[in-house]
C-alpha cells in the first residue's frame, strides 16, 4: 500500500530534475549567446573599415580595417599602413579585454550546458532503466 506515496515521490522528483536541467541548459545556452554577441562585435571591429577623428577640429579620415590592411605585398605594420589616427581609434587594448571579458561567459555557458545535457541524458537513462525492470516483472 507504500508504493504509490514512493511512485509519486519519486514521480516528482524526476520531474524536478528534469526541469532544473533544463533550466541549466538555458542559462548555459545565455551565457554562451553572451560571449558570442562578444565575438561578433569584436570580429567587427577587426573586420571592417571604418573613420576615426571626428571632431571639431579634426576632419575624419578613413581607415582600412585591422584584418585587411596590407597595402601590396610587403607587410607592414598597421600604424605605418593606415597612420598614428586609425590605429588609436582601433587599439589592440579594448579588443583584448573584450576578448578576455567574453572567456568567462564561455566557459560557464558551456559549462552549465554540459551539466543540464548529463542530467537529462541521466533521467532518461534511469526511466529507460526503470521501464525495461518492470516489463521483466510482469
């Protein structure tokens, strides 16, 4: 007469570990869009041309992206190829700590992704597990 309160119990419980991971694979699956937003704008930044100086004294000039500056086929640096202006505007600085401000929000996302996916794939198992021991009772 105890196994129905169990069954429902335990019904409740597996309900609830289901739900928080899938709540971790939300938060993983945030986390992780965060530092993509991240990588997104810093390849932009990178990627294409764009104008510095603009102000009220300065006339704004246009410069040639960070990726794509070479100006024919001898390497140059980038503040030789577009001027001491372009390479302010664009300094390696802000991109770096971008870059290191999105490896946090990386590694977590991935991480709380990782841990919802294994407690999912696990409730399966064990209902899998507990479904095939009661058809060999019967």
């Amino acid at each position: 007469m105890n196994v129905t309160p169990m069954n429902s119990l335990a019904q409740v419980y597996d309900r609830e570990f289901r739900v928080r991971g899938l709540r971790q694979q939300g938060w993983g699956r945030g986390l992780m869009a965060v530092a993509v937003l991240i990588w997104l704008w810093l390849g932009y930044l990178l990627v294409f041309p764009f104008s510095a100086g603009e102000g009220a004294h300065l006339k704004a000039v246009e410069c040639e992206s960070r990726a794509f500056h070479q100006n024919g086929r001898v390497a140059v640096s980038y503040r030789a190829d577009t001027g001491e202006r372009c390479d302010a505007e664009r300094d390696w600085g802000p991109i770096t700590a971008g870059l290191l401000l999105s490896l946090p929000f990386a590694v977590v996302g991935t991480g709380l992704y990782v841990s919802g996916t294994s407690a999912l794939r696990t409730a399966a198992y064990a209902a899998d597990v507990a479904r095939l021991n009661a058809t060999k009772e019967i």
